[in-house]
C-alpha cells in the first residue's frame, strides 16, 4: 500500500479517513483494510477524537474490494483485515460519519449500514452484486438492511445487485441526506463536527443505547456471514462468476 492510500487528517476533534486510489475507483486492498482498523480502532480510545468521517477522494467513494488483491489474498477467518474493518466499525462507540459520491460497491455499501449519519451526492449509486458474484452479504448487512429497510427492499438489492441511487438510498433510509456533488464535502464535515462537539458520554452512552438490543444478533450474524462467503469463495460457481465478471471488464 502507498502511504496515501489512506488519506488521514484530524481536525476540530473529527478524525477523517479518506479512500485515495481515485485511478482504481478507491478500490480497497488488504493494507488499506489493516489501516482503517487501526485508525478507527485508536480512535475509538482517543479522547481528541469526537467522531470519525469517511470518504473517498476524486469521484467515487469505493468501487469496493480491489478484484486481483482480492483473489490473489481472499479473507479468511477473524485474521483478515477485512475483518478487522469490520469489526472496529461494529464496535466503535463515537459517531461515524460517511461522505459518499459516486461508486459505492459491496463494502462501499454495507459499510455505511454501521454509520451513524450518512450524506449522498446526487450522482452516487450503491451497489451489493455479491450474488452476481456468487457470494452472500457480508459485514453484517444481511441482517442490518431489513432493519433499516424492510424485508423486500433488503430482498431486491441483494438478489438482483442492481446499483441503486442516492434517493431510492434515502427513501431505504440508510442515507440521511442528498446534496449535490459539490457540497457533499462541506456539508458532511460541518455534520461531523457538530457529532464531535456534543457531549462525549453521553454521545457515547446513546449510541450504545441505540445499538444494544441488536448488537448480539449483529455479532451472530456477521460471524454466519463470515463463514459462508469463506466457503463460498472455494466453490466452482463462485469461481465461474469471478471469471465471468474479469472477462466483461477486461472487454
């Protein structure tokens, strides 16, 4: 990894993070994996630190996972980077903000279901094509999209993998605003250091209190979703879906 694929800044207690690999679509590798959990995870005992924004440099926030790094180091078991994103996420007790344009894919998408606020510029669309791929949900979305959504939207953008836009994100309610483009970044860091400037305990102490009644199934349900995308990753169908979607990109 560069030492700028992660782009990290802290400012006015908000810790920003942001994807920069524009030339990739800010695909995610291993190492950038491993230093979103570091960073999220210090951050989590930083007592500077209010909240945590998110978000990816030039047009797109993430294509999700970068497709060779991927295939070449699939994630396997509570070792992986991966894995420890996820979790630092899952457990992290400040407000987690997400600024999103263009290309959210996959974990683009199911990441944000862990954030606390989420703004959208007009031009995003948010895709999960993990059946298309011959995968299951990941990070937990399985269970959090029908919480947030209902049943039959969670149902629809899983099982057809279709990208969906910024309104139809917002109407599903995982998006709380859309804003054009070019405000995106202005308005999600004055959002984020309002989160920073209330009171720290009881910030920490409500957010515990929204979450606590869901986080054992979460935890339940993100280890179930583990497992079988690892098996699924030995599978031939998956293997062929893969194949399949390198030869479309490569045409």
């Amino acid at each position: 990894m560069s030492d700028q694929d992660i782009v990290v800044s802290k400012d006015q207690g908000v810790l920003a993070l942001g994807f920069n690999r524009p030339a990739k679509k800010n695909a995610l590798t291993r190492e950038m994996y491993a230093a979103l959990a570091r960073e999220i995870s210090a951050a989590n005992v930083d007592e500077e630190i209010g909240a945590v924004l998110v978000y990816g440099e030039g047009n797109d926030f993430t294509s999700g996972n970068d497709v060779n790094d991927f295939l070449e180091h699939p994630p396997s078991g509570d070792d992986s980077p991966v894995w420890h994103f996820l979790t630092a996420i899952r457990e992290f007790s400040k407000p987690l903000v997400a600024a999103v344009t263009g290309r959210a894919v996959g974990v683009g998408t199911t990441m944000l279901f862990h954030c606390d606020y989420v703004i959208a510029g007009e031009s995003s669309r948010f895709s999960m094509p993990f059946v298309n791929l011959g995968l299951v949900p990941e990070a937990g979305s399985s269970y959090l999209l029908p919480l947030i959504a209902g049943h039959h939207r969670a149902a629809e953008l899983f099982m057809f993998g279709e990208p969906c836009s910024a309104q139809r994100g917002y109407e599903a309610g995982f998006v709380n605003e859309v804003v054009e483009d070019e405000h995106v970044a202005m308005r999600a860091g004055e959002r984020a250091k309002q989160l920073a400037d209330q009171p720290r305990t009881a910030m920490r102490e409500t957010k515990r209190l929204l979450r606590q009644a869901h986080q054992p199934q979460l935890i339940a349900v993100m280890e179930e979703e583990a497992r079988l995308f690892s098996a699924a990753l030995e599978s031939d169908e998956t293997r062929e879906a893969f194949m399949n979607f390198l030869m479309k990109k490569g045409k």
